[in-house]
C-alpha cells in the first residue's frame, strides 16, 4: 500500500462493480445497501463505474436508489439513472479495426458493444452465457464486426489463457496506446475503449460535473483498470481479492467482495475518515 497522506474529507465515493460492489455470484448483499445508505445519511455522494454496458447496470441502479451519473464502459459512455444518454466516446475506427486484428491474432475471441447493443459471432463462445447474466441481456449475433465499427464504443478481447490476455493487452497498449485505452477487467476480459474511456477520466468527470476536488473523491476497485482511478483520487482502497500489484497501488485493503469488503471499507476508511498512514482491516 502507499501512505495515506490526504487531509481532505471525502465528499463522494466511486465504486466498481464486478469484484467489489457485488459478491461473485453477482449479488447486492444487505450490508452493501447498507453502507450506501449510511454514505448518504453522511451526505457523502455514491456513484459507480464498470465495464459493463449502461443497461447491464440497470439493477445496481434500482436497487442502490442511484440519483449520480453512471460510467459505462469504463467511463466509454455516461448516462443518467434513467440511462438518459449524457456523454459517449467512441473508439476511433481505424483503432477499432486493427485492435479487433490483434486480437484474433492472440487467440482470443473479440466481443463489440455499440452503445446500446452487445455483439458476438459465436453465442455458445466462452464466457456469453456468464456475460448474459451478468447484465441482464444477451447478445446480438453476427457474422461480420465491420458495419459497427463506426459506432464501437467498447471492443472485448475473451479468453480463458490468462497469459494470452496480458499478452494482448500489452501488444495493444504498445501498438495503440495513443488511440485505446486497452486494461483487463476480468483476469479473462481485455476490455478495449477510447483513449478517454477510462477509470480516471469517470474520477475527473464526476470531480467537474458535481464540483467536487478529486482530493475529496474516494476510489475502490479490484482489478488493473481501476488502478487510473486510484491515482485520480484523493482515498483509494483495493479490495482483498485483488492481485497483489494492484493493493500495492491502494492506500487502503479491505476483505474480498465475498467477506462484505465493500461494506467494511465504508464503515472502516470512508466514515472513519483515516488520517493516518496506512492501514489494513
């Protein structure tokens, strides 16, 4: 972990999704609403960021009562609780097209996401399923990537050869750097977004849209992509299922999203409102 040596209060919490606001199975628990609501009751504002599409973010919505702007895609696209459109980002074509190359090249299959519609070309591909119950919905097929790519807002690399997706990714961080924001969400997801589509930008937007200094925004994620926004952010926290590399980045680790590490980093950091050095639950 890195010293803790913020003075400001925390004023809004970002959270991410998969891994850290909801357990494995994709479960909202009690003690999760729980601490939203206590966040509010502080008068500390609540908003979310993910990968997923803004209408796979439907329930968490619904059922946390979110009233901030929603960042999905990784900040690709922002909407509205009601999924109002507000901000898209989408990929540059010629940098659609060759990252789709790259990553057939590596082996894995490529997902497209405009940004209301999610495609595949094998509906029994790896992880579809998993995906579908994830946000809510299911895919649309088709045989040819290339009448979307005008309107990409999210390209997906899938493979369950973790080291071919950090292989990937690094090729496409290398190759494209300047026109992708290219990060793995899941050990087997290489999420693929426009250069400004990232967990930093969504710190920086919400930090404008709500006047608030980033130093007062709190971070909390599990994955390489949320590391953007620890950097942005004035408090970050790492959840306990997170790799090593990535607690390291954090100024604060909590349990894992299957020991209620959401909610105990609310009640334990977040109202608490540390000053001290570092520390661990």
């Amino acid at each position: 972990m890195k010293p803790y040596k913020n003075q400001d209060p925390i004023r809004l919490v970002l959270a991410d999704v998969d891994g850290t606001l909801v357990t494995q199975q994709k479960v909202l628990t009690a003690k999760t609403k729980e601490a939203v609501g206590k966040l509010r009751e502080a008068r500390i504002m609540f908003a979310t960021t993910s990968g997923r599409p803004p209408g796979g973010m439907q329930a968490v919505i619904r059922d946390l009562n979110l009233t901030t702007v929603v960042a999905g895609f990784n900040g690709g696209v922002f909407v509205t609780p009601r999924l109002d459109p507000i901000v898209t980002r989408d990929l540059p074509k010629e940098a659609a097209a060759r990252a789709l190359e790259l990553i057939r090249e590596h082996g894995l299959v490529a997902w497209l996401y405009t940004d209301t519609v999610w495609y595949v070309k094998d509906p029994k591909g790896p992880h579809v399923d998993r995906e579908s119950r994830t946000v809510g919905f299911g895919p649309e097929v088709t045989s040819d990537y290339s009448p979307y790519i005008g309107q990409t807002a999210k390209i997906v690399g899938v493979s369950d050869d973790r080291e071919a997706v950090a292989a990937c990714e690094k090729v496409v961080q290398e190759e494209l750097g300047h026109q992708v924001s290219a990060a793995r969400s899941q050990p087997y997801y290489l999420d693929v977004t426009h250069p400004a589509a990232n967990k930093g930008s969504v710190v920086d937007f919400l930090s404008a849209a709500y006047l608030i200094p980033a130093s007062s925004v709190a971070t909390i994620g599990d994955m390489p992509n949320d590391v953007l926004m620890f950097e942005n952010s004035g408090m970050s926290i790492a959840m306990g299922n997170a790799s090593k590399e990535v607690q390291a980045q954090a100024d604060f680790v909590t349990d894992s999203n299957e020991e209620e590490g959401f909610a105990h980093a609310i009640e334990h950091f977040v109202l608490n409102q540390i000053t001290s050095s570092r520390g661990t639950l």
